[in-house]
C-alpha cells in the first residue's frame, strides 16, 4: 500500500469517526506528534484523543483539502467542522455549544513493509479553535487589549529582575549589566568574525536577556570564563556553546559546588554571612563542561589574554592593544561587594580571595601595561587616571583604627567609671565600617 494509499484510509475513518479502521492505519509504537501541543503513542494514544475529541465534538466533519504525496511521505492538508455539544469535555473544558472550523496539515511517513503509518506531524492552529470556542479572547476586542497589558506588565516586572541592559563601550564591544536590584553583574559580548565572543558568563537569571541580546547583535559562538565563580558562571549552562576558562578553573568550573573551599564567610558582616550563603547557589547555574583552556598570551576576538591570579586561582583579563580596553573579571571592584555601593577600585574582599596579595600584584601588573579602560565583573569602569588608580587599589592600606567611645559606666569590677571605655573593633578590609542590609551582593 502506497502513502497516498494509507493517507487517504486514514482520513475517510476520521470523516467517518471510525476509529478502529484509522487506528489500524498506526504501527504499534508509532508517534502522533502535534507539533507544539503533545505527542500520542499509537495506538492507544491515538484511540484516546480521538476518542475524547468525537465526545466533545459528535458532528466533527474531516475533509481532505489537497494530498501530495512522494515515495513513503504523504502531506495532508485538512478542514474539520463541528460543534462542542459534549455530552463528553475535551481538554478539560466542559461542552458550551461552540462551532468551530479550522484548517490543518498533517505530514505521515509510511512504512514500505506494511504501509502503516510510522510517524505523523501535526500542524493546526490551536489559538485560532481557542478563540472560536472562546477559550482566548478574539483580537481587536476590549477584553484582548486587557489581556495584552497584563502580559506587557508582566513582561515589564520580569525585565525588571531577570533582564539585562545592553550598552556599546567600544568598537564591537558591548556590556550587559544584570542582577536585581542594581544590575552590577557584568557580562561582555566581543564581536568576533561572525558572530560573538562572550567573557564572563554573570548569573543563571540573566540568561534570556544575554540571549535576547545576542539575538540583537550576533550569535554567541562561544564563552570564555574571567574565571569560575557562582556568579561567573551562572548562564552558561543555559547558552549551550562551547566554553572555555584558564586551566586552573577547569576543575570549579566543572564542580556542581556553587563555593569555593578557600572562601570564608567568616570575614563578612552579620548580614553577608546570612545571605551569601543562601545567594550563590541561587546565582549558580551548576557545573559547566569545558572545551578548552586559555591563558596568558592567547588571543582572543581581538584581545590579548593576561593572565591575573589571586582573587581565583585562574582569574583572566582581556586586552585589546588598539584602544587598550581591558576587561578583568574580578580583578577589582568598583563597588563595596556587601552594600552595592559605588567605590574606588579596591582590591576584592578579602572572604573571597584566593590569595590577596597575589591579587594585589596582579593589579600591579595590569597598571603596568597601561589600559586606558578597565571594565571589572561588577560595576562601572575605571577611565580616569587608570594606572594611579590601580596602584592605589593594589597598595595595601593600614587598617582602620579600633574606634573608642566613652561608656556612661564602667562595668562591674572597674576601678574607675568615669574613663571606661569600649573598644569596638575595626571591619575586615573592603568591607565599610557600617554595613546595611546588601542589595546586590557580589563575589
């Protein structure tokens, strides 16, 4: 039997609402896929839908509009009329008297060895029967401009969180700032021959932003790690391209732990003891598989790798010799990592450093070979007296002194009250000396 042959069976035992004869036409096993909605299992898969559809819709009509066929494929395009009188639901939805009329298309491959149907794809269009049976409301009316602002709303309150802004900074060069509330969570499209090179991977919220914007600007064709930290990482599961990283990151980053082991918390205000806990597995889109490695003198998109360990073991920046544009991950910060607040550049916090003072030279060595920009992993850039600003930020300072305050009473046991004093220690480095609740807290 030809697929000419089977296409037009199987239809003239659905116009006839037969379905022993058009389950027959199915191999055990076979799929019915409507493309979109659901896949049916032949045969009782098949039995069942139709058997609920003729329920719902006891007049339902099929007839065949046009049926081309070659070798074991058959293309069927369909009409169907009917009414929603029950006594039987479809889909859930209780019978409400509803006509429709709807037009679809369905593609069968045919066996050669028993002319049964091996595979079908549906194509119908759902929203179309929905308005007619009045499920979605029909376009123009009062109640389908409602239904667009609530989604717009929606779409509008989600951007909010889970968006990126995009902004040029240079000659196919472009940052995406994401995280909620402040945005401080950087990522970088490079262009890169046809398509887009991408440093840094941010967090696991902003990947439909990241991908939207690519869809703007050019395909992501690959992701290269400033290094493998929760919030380094975050997308790049979700972005499914080859990823590469520094090879003293390939392990982290191939890690399902969102931590590092030499992070301390302990060294974080009450506050960021509480959350970052909590916020970086939250960041974290899991563990990355690894195509490659890069490192110091490599080149890629335009830019020269440098390597600049200490804040991770493996921390790259990027450099690009003709604007000397560099991009360096979390080789600083320009805002204090527990308040959100903007600051000097500074050296990252101390309860994330993998080795501080290798951080520290590593900035040294950055301001040496004079950018002219610096675009951190978080925050704004550096773009006045860039190398004075880096020394600053890689000198060690002394820490603050140990405020006194004069206390109304000596505790008890001490000989003089008048000169009692409380000796309230200073906060750890890179930290301020009062810390309110984090907004966007960073690594």
């Amino acid at each position: 039997m030809s697929a000419s042959d089977t296409a037009e069976r199987y239809f003239a035992a659905l116009a006839r609402q037969d379905l022993d004869t058009a389950v027959a036409c199915w191999r055990p096993g076979a799929v019915d896929r409507f493309v979109g909605q659901q896949e049916l299992i032949a045969p009782d898969g098949v039995r069942r839908y139709f058997a609920e559809l003729f329920a719902a819709f006891p007049d339902l009509r099929f007839q065949v509009l046009e049926l081309t066929a070659s070798g074991g494929r058959a293309a069927v395009r369909w009409s169907a009329t009917g009414t929603f009188a029950g006594p039987g639901a479809f889909q859930g939805f209780v019978a409400n008297g509803a006509r429709i009329a709807m037009e679809g298309c369905d593609v069968l491959t045919v066996s050669e060895d028993d002319g049964r149907i091996e595979r079908n794809h549906a194509y119908l269009d759902t929203a179309g029967v929905a308005r007619q049976l009045g499920f979605l409301p029909a376009p123009d009316s009062p109640l389908a401009a409602r239904v667009t602002k609530l989604v717009n709303a929606r779409t509008r309150a989600r951007a909010r969180i889970h968006g990126v802004e995009t902004e040029r900074i240079a000659q196919g060069v472009w940052v995406l700032r994401g995280g909620f509330p402040k945005k401080t969570m950087n990522v970088y499209l490079i262009a890169d021959g046809d398509g887009l090179t991408m440093f840094d991977a941010g967090i696991s919220a902003m990947a439909d932003g990241v991908a939207a914007a690519a869809a703007r600007l050019g395909e992501i064709t690959r992701i290269v790690l400033g290094h493998a930290d929760a919030d380094h990482r975050g997308c790049a599961p979700a972005l499914g391209v080859p990823v590469y990283c520094h090879p003293a990151e390939r392990a982290a980053a191939e890690s399902d732990a969102p931590f590092r082991p030499y992070w301390d918390f302990a060294k974080l205000t009450p506050q960021g003891r509480l959350l970052y806990p909590r916020l970086l597995p939250s960041w974290d889109g899991g563990a990355v598989k690894i195509a490659g490695t890069v490192q110091e003198g490599d080149e890629v998109a335009g830019f020269r790798v440098i390597d600049l360990p200490g804040h991770a073991p493996g921390l790259i920046g990027l450099l690009r010799e003709s604007d000397r544009l560099a991009l360096v991950s979390d080789l600083i910060y320009t805002i204090d990592s527990q308040t959100g607040r903007d600051q000097l550049p500074d050296v990252p916090h101390p309860a994330f450093n993998h080795d501080a003072e290798r951080a520290r030279g590593s900035i040294r060595k950055l301001a040496a070979l004079q950018p002219a920009v610096v675009w951190a992993g978080h925050g704004k850039p550096v773009s006045n007296e860039v190398a004075f600003q880096l020394e600053r930020a890689a000198t060690p300072r002394p820490p603050v002194p140990a405020v006194t305050a004069t206390a109304p009473s000596a505790p008890p046991g001490t000989a003089d009250a008048a000169t009692a004093t409380a000796t309230v220690p200073p906060p750890p480095p890179g930290a301020s000396a009062t810390a309110p609740l984090p907004t966007t807290p960073t690594t």
